[in-house]
C-alpha cells in the first residue's frame, strides 16, 4: 500500500523553503542550536525583532521547517489565542497532528473547560440570587471588578499586579478572592475542581510540562514559536518566563527550543534579569544583495525592473517578496514607477482572477475556504491554493491570516477607490457569517443558550465587525447594543467585542466607530471595569428605551455584585421605568431587596416578573426563599412545589423545599427533599442539611459522615466545619468539637451560629473568659440574641459577675414572656448577691411557672434556708422526689440532675448520700465546666450554712481529686 503524501501545506512550506533568502547569521544559528547536545545548549531562546514587513514571520516558517527536517516536534502561537490556557491547547493540538498527543492535558483542559462551564453558572446563580442559601452560609458576593479581575488574572490576561492594584484595594481583592472561592467551593465537586478553576494556569501548567517533557523522551526536540510576539507578550511574559526560567510550574525539558518573534524588545519588567540568557536577533531590511538575490531567484532580471522594486519596497522583505510574485518582464510592465508597492504588486498580477482575490480576501479577518469563497467572484473559487502559497499569508492548520501591513494597504486601498466596492463585500461577508449562525440555529437551542455556543459566537464576532465595516454609521447603535448580550455571556466576551470595534473602526476609517472603541477600552481597563462600560452606553450609546433599560438592569446586576446595593435599587428602578416589561429588572431589583432582608420589597418585584413571566424559575425560587426566610412555610412551599413541577431536576429547589419541612421539624420529608438533591448533584449544602436533620433527630453518628463528604466536595466550607462541631459537641466529643468550630468561624468570622456553639462548648471545657467573649461577640452581632444572652449570663454567674448576669437574664424577659429556666438563673444570681427578697421573688415565680424543674425548687429552697423560713424543707424533699428514678422531673441533663441532688442533700446535711451521689456524677464522666459549676454551686453554700464549712469543702476537694483521677 503506498505510503502518504505530502499535505498541501507540507508542499508550501518546502516551495518557501527552497526560495529563502537571507537571514544566514540566524539559520546558520539555529541549525547549530539543534546541534548541540541539550544538557551543553548554551543557545536556547532566541528573540527576532524588527518592524513590520521585515520578515520575522517569515524566518520563524523557515526555522519550524529547518527543526521539522531535523525531526523535531514544533507548535507556532500567534495573535489568535486570547489567553494562556488557550496557548497551551494550541501546542497540544499541534502536537497532536505530528502524532505526539499530549493526552493528559488534553484531558485535564477538558475538566477545566467543564468546571468552568459550572463555575460560571454558580457564579450566575449566586449573581442572579437563583441558588443562594440566603440565610444558611454567610453570601460571599465579590465584587464584579474583582470577579472580573481575578478571572483574567487567573488565566494570565493581566500582566503583573501594577494594573490590578491601580484599580481595586488590595485587601478587598483578597477579600473578594475568598468570597469567590466559598462560593466556587459549594458549587463543584472536589477540592481539586476548585483549585483547577479558580488557579487553571498552576493547575494545567504542571500537567502541560510533564506531558512535555514525556514528548521531548521520544523526540530529539521540540521547538515551540512565538510569533507576533508585538501582540502576545503582555499576556504570556511573565507565564512564559517562569515556565522557562523558574521552577514554579516545574521541569521544563533541556531539548527544547523558544524562538519568539516581535516588534519590540522584550519588556525590561520581566525579562531584565535573564537578558544574558536570550539570543537577539534585530532583523533589518533587505540588503540591497539580498534584495536582488531574491528578485533573481523570482526570475526577475531586468536592471530596470529590479530598480523599480527596490526604489518601491524600501527593500523591505515582505515587500519586496509580493512585487516580484507578480515577475514583471519588463520596464513596459512597470508602467508609472509612482504608487505603493502592494499597489504595484496588484498591477502587476496579469491574471485578472487572482488579482480580484488577492484583494477580495483581504476584507475578512481570517480564512478558511468556506470564507474565502463567500469573498471571491466564482471565477477565482479554485484559487485558494494560490492564495494560500503568497508570502504574505500565514497559514495554520488551514486558516490563513493577511500579513498585518498588507492587509491594511490593500483595504485602505479599496475603501479609498470603491466604496461601493468595500460596503458590497463586507455586506456579503457580513451575510455569509449571518447564515453560518443562522444554520447553527436550525438545531435546538442550548440549555445556556445560543450565546454559550463558541462556534455560533464566532460567527456573530464576525458578522458584527463586517457590518461595522460596510456601514459604520448604521451598524454602530446594534454593535453597541450588542455589547450587553456579550456581558451576559461573560467578561471575556464583552472585551472581545470591544476590541472588535476598535478593529473595524481602524479598518473602515471610521472615526466615530474608532472613538467609542477606544472610549470602551478604556473604560473597561479602569477601576470601573464593565461597570464604567454601562455607564458610556447609558449616556452616550443614543440606545432606544428597551436597550437602555437593559443596560441600567447590568449595571445593577454589576453594583449588586459589588455589594453596592444602594446603587444597584436605583439602576433596577431606572431600568423597570424605562421598559416596565423587563422580567430581569424585577428580578435584579427583587435579589437586592432580599440581600438587603427587605424581604416583603422582594416579594413584590418576585410577583411582578413572575407576572411577566410564569415559566421564571429563578424567580420562583427566589420569592420561595423570602417567604421561608420570614417564616412563611406554606406560601414557600408553594413555591418551590411549583418550581420542581417547571424544573424536575432543579436541585436547589429540592434543598430549599427540604430546609422548610426542616424548620417545620418533618424531619422525613426534609430528608427526602435533601436526598433527591443531593442525587441530582453532590451539593455541599445539600450535605449539610442532611446533616442537620440527623442532628435533630440527636442521631450524631450519622450526621459526621453528610459533614465529611460536604468537606470533600469543599474543603472551606465553613458552614460544614461549623455543624460537625455541633454533632461533636452532642456526642460530648468537645475537643473535636472545638476545633472544628475554631475552623468553621475563622472561615466564616461573623457566623452567629457558629461563634454561640464555640462560646456552649468553651463553657463546657472550664474556658469560661473564652465562652464570655463568644457570647458577647454574638451579642454585638445580633443583639436580640436570647440563646446567647442566657450563656453569657450562666457564665457571668460562674465568673463571679453577677450584677452582668441579671442585666444579660432581665434583658431576655423584655425579649420574651419570663420562663422556670430564666427565673431560675436570675433568682440563683440574686441570691448569691445576698438579694434574698428578690431573689425569692423570682423563684417563686419559678416553681409557679415550672412546677416540675428540680432546680427551681432547690434555689428556692437555698433563699429559703438564708432567710430562716420552714417552707425550704418542702423544696428539698420536692427535689428528691422529683429525681428519684422515674421521677417526673429527670431531663436529658443526667449530670445535671444529679448534681442537683447533690446540692439538695448537702443543704439537708446527708452527707453519706451526698457523697454516693458525687460518685454517680463522675461515672457520668461530666466534662470540666460541668464539675466547676458543681464545685462553685456548693462553694455558694458556705455562707449560707457556714457550720458545714468542713464537709463541703471535702466535698469538693473530693470531687476534683477523684475527677482528675478519671481524666
């Protein structure tokens, strides 16, 4: 069977090759470069540089044909990649086609590209509010600068931290980062997907070098090349330094080659302290030799001719490359000497076909055949081959691209001679991407929309720049306008379109499309980011009412982010004036309203867009929300049931449906809803509440593993950190405990929930001054706190602070109707102030309200016996009874009863049954705090029976001895 042949592309690289001319010192160069042995390489980066047309491209197509003959693997980046991940699966796909797949990269970028995807509609969700667990996890909300920031900072896109820092305070970058990270976290699978999305350059780079360095085991070497590096540099220095130079990403392989190729030098900044390393290579024109030596080698001999062409190209390469393609015979072929040499060069061509494409395929951007045939008459539609093989057109796996200087002079050219001619074309063009898309478009809509579609987006770039160029003037208002339909789909879009109206501004001449281009960029580059970007369409884009509501609506959908909800009320509010009928304005405005816990505004701007539009989902699901966060169950679940009959699979609603039969203690249908969701998707939230639930039904070993795999998923979640400590501190494991809740509010600093359990679990361990400064933490936070009113003062009693222990226990009864326990403890407070009467009051009232709290009766009693009253004699024998076994006033708390039986003996002076009760208490293993409360409770009797002195204080030396013997 034979063999295969040569590729049409392999065939124009060797006709090139042949024809090279020139440029001895460099070839000669590299080909002792590749040489040497790699370990002995002294020569391994090498920079070309020179001003456009010099022929830099040129040399980098000699040097991968020169390495490709010597067996090398080469991959060539240029101008189209628009980031560095991009960079890299570009090389990968390269490599691929010589037979060297780097396949777990590509694996892994596909990863990446997939938890991007999911990444990117959390970080919608958690925007738009349709997934938030309003009220469950602290909202991370980083601002829309800073999202948008980090993101491209993230894939290399901001060069350095000088533009970064100019725009936003570093300490909210951090802040927002950690925000984005906890919100990124609940939404993806494992730490490593995290990671990977939020960090994909040192996620994919390692991976990337490794893949390569298993390449450079087969190969003599690889050469990778960089051209118009004029263009690329800025997003690829400081990566492709550190890939070269350090060892942040890892081993770079000793066999491979760089050759970069630019206009500039390269920039001081990154690259000054390893100046010794690169090879420069300054490439000026042609000299007057060289010039002549590739005129011959065109067949163009004649002395007069020869003197046109130099006098025309300035000798400068590419120029003077295109004037002797045409090989003018004679001087009479020349004509007028005057005009350009691209000018010059289409006079010359004497096929009428190829000199109409030639200028035709300058309109589009970049080609394959399908564009060039849209651009072509039908008689040049087999001249493709021939276009491809001209000097000044790059080639790349089939797409082909104008050498930058020739192609401004030819469209300059043709705008200046045709203008019919140029609006014709670019119309056509325009056309031609319009019906690519519109046949994507026969096939079903993508669940994100056709936006979402990179294919389909490309085609509309491109129909957008054509339009522009055709007819500025009436394309610019939907160019402008489509700027908000390239924010919704994300950042990166949104600047993509705005360096495409820079384009076509440059290229058809147009000062007024050149100008909002600019203005755009710059808005976009500064503090204000997208932010900045609406406020220039508001303003000035003459938008119709419809297009400017929309922009008020992602301006505040941007100052939501941001946190800055004032503004974002009034941009919503603007945006529902100017078109009442948009269902994203409402909902925008609805968001902020419930971020802001003004949930009945919510509510109504919910109805409002779910009036406009039933089928909402987010909104249903939002307005759910509010109604549960203010305690309106049924109309919730309304709400979400109507949300899961739209979206059967719509977890969030399952986990939302279930926190209500949560709240509302049906315990089995909360686990349901939860187990449903967490089947749709391994939602840490999702895990947590089911963990919650065991927790409620005091099943503790079984919420520990929901918490665990909640932690997989995200390894920050605070919240999952903060609920385990509760299953640990429910299991007595308080040491566990603390350490995770120490965790959870360091992740989540002002957690109530979290800092309350720390302050319950601190009491418990004897930290007393540690559970005060909880209590008084979740006080300030939210002040009307009852739970933590009551601990701070139970533990101001054991500090000895007992004035703050009434204020904390009558601050609670102005928050709710006085109850046995409250009663109990500011009565117990009271008394040991020696306030017996008032005291006694309260205690009263106590037994009153709680007949059968044994501890009531027993500080009843206490205050009784201080004031020489027979009743106490009452309390003490109704304490007995109350906790003898099956006794009706026996809680959870069997430490605590029997301690209560404790005091109760010791008043009565039983010290044999006092004693046996100790011994019960600490086979009970009672923790710390538990045996100090005991220990201060007794020590509180000795004014009272001062005569007992001696054996409560045996008492007590025999509780803390035999204690520490257990511990």
């Amino acid at each position: 069977m034979a063999g295969r042949g040569p590729t049409r592309q392999e065939l124009i690289r060797r006709r090139r090759s042949t024809g090279f001319i020139g440029r001895e010192g460099e070839v000669s160069a590299f080909r002792e470069a590749l040489k040497q042995l790699p370990e002995e390489a002294a020569q391994f980066l090498f920079h070309v540089r020179g001003p456009a047309g010099v022929g830099k491209s040129t040399l980098v197509r000699q040097l991968e044909a020169i390495a490709r003959e010597g067996h090398a693997v080469t991959a060539c980046v240029d101008e189209a990649v628009a980031d560095i991940v991009e960079t890299m699966e570009v090389i990968s796909y390269q490599f691929a086609q010589q037979g060297t797949a780097l396949k777990g990269f590509d694996k892994l970028v596909a990863t990446y590209r997939q938890r991007r995807h999911e990444a990117d509609a959390g970080m919608a969700v958690a925007a738009t509010g349709m997934e938030l667990p309003v009220g469950e996890v602290p909202p991370p909300s980083p601002s829309s600068v800073i999202a948008s920031q980090l993101g491209l900072a993230g894939l290399g896109l901001i060069p350095g931290v000088g533009v970064f820092t100019g725009a936003v305070d570093p300490n909210q970058v951090a802040a927002g980062a950690d925000r984005m990270k906890a919100l990124i976290s609940t939404r993806l699978r494992n730490h490593g997907d995290v990671e990977l999305v939020l960090s994909p350059l040192d996620a994919l780079t390692p991976v990337f070098l490794e893949e390569l360095s298993e390449v450079a085991r087969r190969k003599p070497w690889i050469v990778l090349f960089f051209d118009t590096y004029e263009r690329t540099g800025q997003l690829l220095d400081a990566w492709l330094r550190d890939v070269l130079v350090s060892d942040r990403y890892g081993g770079l392989p000793s066999n491979v080659l760089v050759v970069m190729a630019g206009q500039s030098r390269l920039t001081a900044a990154c690259w000054q302290d390893w100046m010794d390393l690169v090879t420069d290579w300054p490439l000026e024109a042609f000299t007057e030799a060289e010039a002549r030596q590739l005129l011959t080698g065109k067949g163009v001999t004649d002395e007069r001719v020869v003197e046109v062409i130099l006098q025309l190209s300035k000798c400068l390469p590419v120029l003077v490359s295109i004037l002797a393609e045409a090989q003018p015979g004679s001087v009479e072929e020349i004509g007028d000497p005057s005009g350009t040499a691209v000018e010059r060069f289409l006079k010359w061509e004497t096929d009428p076909a190829r000199r109409a494409a030639a200028l035709a395929c300058a309109f589009p951007q970049e080609l394959d055949e399908d564009v060039y045939r849209a651009a072509v008459e039908e008689d040049a539609t087999e001249l493709f081959d021939w276009l491809r093989s001209m000097p000044f057109v790059t080639d790349r796996s089939g797409h082909c691209r104008y050498h930058e200087l020739v192609r401004d002079a030819m469209l300059r050219l043709q705008r200046r001679q045709s203008p019919a001619r140029w609006e014709q074309l670019h119309t056509r063009l325009a056309d031609a991407f319009g019906q690519r898309r519109g046949r994507l478009e026969e096939a079903a809509v993508p669940s994100r929309g056709w936006w979402a579609d990179e294919a389909w987006r490309g085609y509309r770039l491109q129909e957008t720049y054509h339009r522009l160029c055709a007819d500025p003037r009436t394309a610019l208002p939907a160019a402008l306008r489509e700027l908000l339909d390239a924010y919704c789909h994300g950042v990166t879009s949104l600047r993509r379109w705005i360096q495409t109206l820079v384009r076509s501004g440059r290229d058809a001449g147009s000062d007024a499309v050149s100008q909002w281009g600019a203005d755009l960029q710059a808005a976009m580059d500064g503090p204000g980011g997208s932010g900045a970007v609406f406020t220039l369409l508001v303003s000035r884009a003459g938008l119709d009412a419809v297009g400017r509501a929309l922009a008020f609506a992602c301006r505040g959908l941007d100052h939501r982010t941001a946190e800055r909800y004032t503004q974002a009320l009034a941009d919503y509010s603007r945006a529902t004036e100017l078109d009442p009928h948009l269902v994203r304005a409402y909902f925008g405005r609805g968001r902020t309203y419930a971020l802001t816990n003004r949930h009945d505004e919510a509510i109504t701007d919910f109805d409002r867009a779910i009036d406009l539009d039933p089928s909402h989902v987010r909104s249903v699901v939002s307005r759910g929300a509010s109604y549960r966060l203010t305690e309106r169950y049924e109309e919730a679940l309304a709400d979400f049931d109507h949300a899961i009959e739209m979206a059967p699979d719509y977890a969030w609603a399952f986990t939302n449906r279930g926190v209500v039969h949560r709240m509302e203690e049906r315990l089995e249908e909360a686990l349901a809803d939860f187990d449903r969701a967490v089947e749709l998707r391994e939602d840490p939230w999702a895990l947590v509440n089911r963990g919650l639930v065991f927790n409620a039904k005091r099943c503790f070993e079984e919420a520990l593993p929901e918490f665990a795999r909640a932690l997989t998923v995200s390894p920050d979640y605070g919240w999952a950190f903060i609920n385990r400590g509760t299953s640990y501190w429910g299991l007595k494991r308080h040491n566990e405990a603390l350490a995770d809740l120490d965790r959870g509010i360091e992740l989540s600093p002002d957690h109530v929930w979290g800092i309350l359990q720390r302050g319950r679990v601190r009491a418990c361990l004897d930290q007393l001054v540690g559970a005060h400064a909880d209590f008084s933490r979740v006080i300030e936070l939210k002040p009307a706190t009852v739970l933590a009113l009551c601990s701070r003062g139970q533990v101001s009693s054991l500090m000895g602070l007992h004035g703050a222990a009434v204020d904390d226990f009558s601050r609670v009864m102005e928050l709710r109707p006085p109850d046995e326990w409250t009663l109990t403890a500011r009565g117990k407070a009271y008394r040991l102030m020696g306030r017996y009467e008032e005291a006694l009051v309260d205690l009263t009232h106590a037994v009153a309200v709680g007949p059968l709290s044994a501890h009531a009766h027993y500080e009843t009693a206490v205050v009784l016996h201080a004031l020489g009253r027979s009743e106490r004699d009452h309390h003490l024998a109704r304490v007995v009874e109350l906790l003898a076994p099956g006794g009706t006033g026996i809680t959870s708390d069997s430490a605590g009863d029997t301690g209560n039986l404790v005091l109760a003996h010791t008043l009565s002076l039983r010290w044999d049954e006092a004693d046996s009760l100790v011994a019960i208490f600490l086979d009970d293993n009672p923790q710390r705090g538990r045996v100090r409360e005991l220990v201060l409770a007794l020590r509180g009797l000795l004014p009272i029976i001062p005569s007992a002195e001696p054996n409560i204080l045996g008492l007590c030396r025999t509780i803390e001895e035999r204690f520490a013997m257990h511990q």
